[in-house]
C-alpha cells in the first residue's frame, strides 16, 4: 500500500493483494414504481445477501461492514449500515460504518474498504450503498422552535440533492460543461440513445442475470431482534427488472424541451433517471482467499479521488482518472474498459473529449441513463459491472469513476486476475 497527496492533482493509493470478490445489487426501480415504499436499509439487506452469495461465502467470514446513504429516506436510516450488516447474517460483534462522497459514495465503501485490509484491521469487508430516492422526504428546517402564521417553509429534499446551493443545481453544471466543449443537444441525444440501446442489447444476452437479485416480499428475521417485513406490489414476483429503461428514437428525443437552460442540451431522455436500488460487494485479502478457495473477479490496483471548479463538476473524472494512470504507471491506451457514470450526457461527453476516450469500450451495457442514478449505489454497481465484463471480454485492466456534486471525482482502477 502506497499513499498519495498532491493538493492540485488529487489524493490517491495503491493497494496490494486487495480483490473484488463478486457482488449483486437490486433492480433500480423507477420512481414511484415498484419499490417505491421499500425502506433503503431492506434494499441494501436484499443486495447484500446476494453480494455474500455470489461470493461464496457466510456473513460470519465478514469482518468489517462499509455502508452508503445520501438522502436519508426512513425513520431508521441513522441506524442504516448496522441494520444492513445485523438482517443479513453479519455478526453482531462486527462494526459498521456509514461513508458520504454523494454519487462517489459507492466507490468510497470500496476504497475504505481495502484501505481498512491494507492497514490490518480486516481480511474481507462489505461494501455497497442504497438509496431509496421515492421516499426522500419534504421537510421544514425549524419548525420545532416555531413559526410565524402563515410562513411555514418546505422542503423537496429530493430536489434539495441535486442542487449546490454553492454553485448551480447539477443540470446546469452539465449545461456549462456543453458550452465549454460545444457540445449540441443533437449530440447529447445520440449518446443517450445509445446508452439505452446498449442496455437492451446486454438485458437480451443475459448480461444482468448474474448480477441482479430476484425480489419478492420477504421477512428478514434475526434471533434477538424485531422481524423487518417487506411487502412489494402483489404483481412483484421474482422482480428484478430495471424500470427506467425508455426506448426511443431521435426524433422524438429532439422534441423534448431543455430541463436546465433555455434552448440547453439535457432534457428528461439524456439525464440519469431517479430511481430506487442498492449494490453491495465483497473486498477481501489474497490470505482470505486462498484460505477460503476463492475466485475472485478483479484485484482491485489503486484509486483516486480529485476536485475541481463545482461548476462544471461533471469534468472531475478527467483530473481524478489522470491521477490513477499516473500512480499506476499506466497509459490510457493500456485500460481496455471504462465506466463513467452517465449523470448527464453532456458530462459524459465533456469527459471523452478531454480525455481522448474511445467510446466503444466506454459504458459497453449502458449506463445510468438507460438504468438510473441510485447516488450511494452507483459506485458499486459500476465496479461489479465493469468487473464481470473484464472477465467475460479477457480485458487486463478496467477503471470505473464517477463524478460527484460540488466538483469531485473518483476512480478505481481493477486489474482481471483471471486471465
């Protein structure tokens, strides 16, 4: 393990002998759709246990739980990554901790997670985050000291997530990167088309099998504590379908009118949906594997986190891949896979122009917006995705970043130990 700082590169580290074992999320259900009334502790619990399924191994092999939340979305959600790791067979003598990097969040568990077995304080760790964003609720700050008649003050915390009051909401963070790059709406169309396009060609094949659990009404019962039931939609049996996924064409996407800035280039069909899900992986040590005849999916190599000017935050991934080439001692022509995280096509797009990307292998099963934008889960989604997918292509080296509000970004770059 090797640490990083450089206050105008970014901040960084090199792991050794850390793997991503295998992981499973949930579908990303649509807004208001089928789990919409599902608490974002039992998304996280349904991922989890799959995550500990698909890896092989028992929630008593787990020695340290790293949890996401962004928008706290039920009564118990302080309780959250204790709840997660307590409902999913994880020892109650194991700790757990909740991490907030917003979209990043995913990636931070990872980070943390093998940073907690590099320094020695675990030999295998869960890592995830979920998000219920139907259920973010409207708020009045203040009301327990009172109010004057007629003024009460709400609200949206959905809508409060997606706006720096720093800067600009992140719309039109994307919308000052397309003027930056020049990018058209006709431009940011034929990307999200795309992405979508891509998505039901790997839906066709398979692809989100292996990686999403099957969901049904379910009791999550642990001796010694209260019985959390989860009760879907009647019609909800085996769900695991991704509800944000909207086929279209050009020309009707051309007819949909500027979110975020007059005559601007993101609409509804070029932005990350709002939707609902968790994802969770297993991070382990090498000893850990081989004691237990592992077969992990990718050696998780280095990461980094940078910032930059919040107004254009969607171009953060470019300083914060950079920064892990470079501690990698790696080029950009040596990674045979990338995803970044679709918050909005124009930002996609500024990224790939900044940093000579080669689409074809960018987002190969589609992105977020084909599938959705659940904050804290989306770091580990793109992990387990772009992880499975360098196996299935033999592909050395993949690296996975997002950017995050208020200007950052980060990357993880995973090696294929299968090869």
């Amino acid at each position: 393990m090797k640490g990083f700082h450089d206050k105008k590169k970014g901040f960084g580290i090199t792991y050794d002998n850390i793997y991503l074992v295998n992981g499973a999320r949930t579908p990303f259900g649509k807004l208001c759709g089928t789990l919409g009334n599902v608490s974002p502790t039992d998304l996280g619990i349904y991922a989890t246990k799959g995550a500990l399924e698909k890896s092989g191994i028992k929630g008593d092999d787990i020695d340290q739980v790293m949890y996401a939340n962004i928008g706290q979305s039920a009564a118990d959600a302080y309780f959250l990554p204790r709840h997660v790791a307590l409902y999913s067979g994880i020892p109650e003598s194991i700790p757990a901790i909740m991490l907030q990097r917003i979209c990043g969040s995913g990636f931070e568990t990872i980070v943390a997670g093998a940073e907690q077995i590099s320094l020695g304080k675990a030999q295998a760790t869960l890592c995830g985050g979920t998000e219920n964003m139907t259920l973010s609720p409207t708020v009045s700050f203040g009301n327990r000291m009172g109010y004057a008649l007629g003024k009460i003050d709400f609200k949206d915390m959905l809508w409060e997530a997606l706006n720096d009051t720093a800067a600009v909401p992140m719309g039109c963070t994307a919308e000052n990167v397309a003027q930056k790059h020049h990018i058209t709406k006709e431009e940011a169309n034929i990307f999200a088309k795309l992405s979508v396009d891509r998505y039901i060609a790997a839906q066709k094949r398979g692809f989100f099998e292996d990686e999403i659990v099957k969901m049904n009404s379910a009791e999550f019962a642990i001796e010694g504590l209260n019985t959390r039931k989860v009760r879907l939609p009647k019609n909800a049996i085996d769900f695991n379908t991704d509800e944000n996924v909207r086929p279209s064409n050009l020309e009707d996407m051309a007819k949909l009118p500027s979110v975020f800035a007059r005559d601007g280039v993101q609409t509804a069909a070029n932005s990350s949906g709002i939707v609902d899900g968790a994802s969770s992986v297993v991070v382990a040590h090498s000893d850990f594997i081989k004691a237990k005849g592992l077969k992990p999916l990718t050696r998780v190599v280095a990461s980094a986190t940078s910032a930059i000017d919040p107004r254009v935050m969607g171009l953060a991934p470019v300083k914060a891949i950079n920064l892990l080439l470079e501690l990698a001692g790696l080029k950009l022509s040596d990674i045979g896979l990338i995803e970044i995280n679709e918050a909005f096509a124009a930002q996609f797009i500024g990224c790939e122009k900044e940093l000579g990307l080669d689409r074809n292998i960018c987002n190969v099963n589609g992105g977020a917006i084909a599938l959705g934008h659940p904050l804290a889960a989306t770091g580990g989604r793109l992990s387990l995705t772009i992880s499975r997918e360098m196996n299935i292509r033999k592909v050395k080296y993949g690296i996975a970043s997002a950017c995050i509000g208020g200007g950052q970004a980060t990357a993880i770059l995973f090696e294929n130990c299968n090869l």
